[in-house]
C-alpha cells in the first residue's frame, strides 16, 4: 500500500519542491529594492543618474557629503498612507504580504500530505492536504501575479511618481525599466501556479477494506 501511495505522489512532491522555491522567490522579490528603475538626467544628488523604486523604499547613489572618491547609498522609506505613492506600489505591499501567508499555509499542508504518504498512514485526508495545499498555490501565485503585472504596466508606461522633496527625486525619470524584483516575482508566479495544479491533481488509489489505517 505504501507504494502505491508513494508512485502516486511524484507530482505532489515536485509540488512541493516548486512551492518550496516559488515562495521563496517571492519572498526575495518582495524585500528588493529594484522593482523599477530610474534614468535621470539631474546627477547633482543622484550621482549614478540611476535610482531604485521599490515598494517599501527608493534608493539611489550619491556622492553628495561624502569625500571624494567614494560613495554612499540614500534609501528613504516610505511612510504609511502617504498620498503620493501609486496605488499599485501599495497593492503590492499587502498582495506579497498575503501570498507568503498563503504560500506558507499552502506548504505546510503539502508536507503534512507527504508525511501521511511516507509514513504509509492511508486514509483520505492526504486529498484534502493536497486540495488544501493546491488551492492556497494558487492564491498565492494570483496574489503575486497582480502586483507584479500592475508595475510592469506602469514601467512600460514610463509613470511618474511626484515624489515630495525630502526624497531628492525628481517626479519624472528620463526612461525606467524593470528592475530585478519583477522577473522574480513573474518566476515565482510560474513555479507556485504550477505547484497548486500538481497538487491538485492527486488521486487517492483505491484500497481495500481489509487494509488497517495507521
């Protein structure tokens, strides 16, 4: 019976193995700075001409008040409910909040799934862990995908943000581009989306009567 559970669940443990990335790589899209990045032609604070918009900060380079030769990277925070701040930056603050939770859920009930499988405990609540862990893949990758499909839009629109002027940012760039953070979060989209459909398609083998649960 344990074989027969365990040939049944190679895509749940691939599943497993992708969720396992996917989430991971929604976290580290999550926490980069380089969502979108700035070209702009005013270098006299931003001394690279090149700043990072990312969804909880800007950063930029500057040589500004420091000696000559070196340099120093400025970051600024943004704040809570500040007006300026699209609406898309701050969908994706809440968004990947929620689809690390999700993708955490969505983890643990895979792994309760394959501990049942091995441990050759056969009885139909390994479905309902991998239908519970299947959905919340899904979810999650929905809840990074919207986010991640929203800044690339305004990217390729080439949006302004009218930054206030503690920031030093102009509220214009001369021309931006994706950063790091968004081909990322488009792989994480891939490899949950493909855990939550691996997941969901297991099939409890059929048994007989005569087999004792564990």
């Amino acid at each position: 019976m344990v074989l027969s559970l365990v040939k049944r669940s190679h895509l749940q443990l691939a599943a497993f193995a992708l969720g396992t990335v996917g989430w991971i790589m929604c976290t580290i899209s999550m926490g980069l700075v380089g969502w979108r990045v700035w070209h702009v032609d005013n270098t006299t604070v931003i001394s690279s001409g090149i700043a990072w918009v990312g969804i909880w900060k800007v950063c930029f380079i500057s040589y500004l008040h420091v000696s000559p030769g070196y340099e120093e990277q400025f970051c600024h925070k943004f704040k809570a409910f500040e007006s300026f701040v699209p609406h898309e930056i701050y969908a994706a603050q809440g968004l990947l909040l929620i689809a690390m939770i999700l993708g955490l859920v969505a983890l643990t009930a895979t792994i309760f799934a394959l501990r049942n499988i091995y441990m050759g405990i056969a009885n139909k609540t390994i479905t309902h862990f991998f239908l519970v862990g299947g959905f919340f893949f899904i979810f999650s990758g929905l809840c990074v995908l919207i986010p991640v499909s929203w800044n690339f839009y305004s990217v390729a629109r080439n949006e302004s943000i009218a930054f206030p002027p503690s920031y030093h940012m102009p509220s214009s760039p001369v021309s931006q581009e994706v950063g790091a953070a968004i081909p990322i979060g488009i792989i994480a989209v891939i490899l949950l989306l493909l855990s939550g459909t691996f997941s969901l398609s297991y099939v409890f083998p059929a048994i007989s009567n005569t087999i004792m649960q564990s």
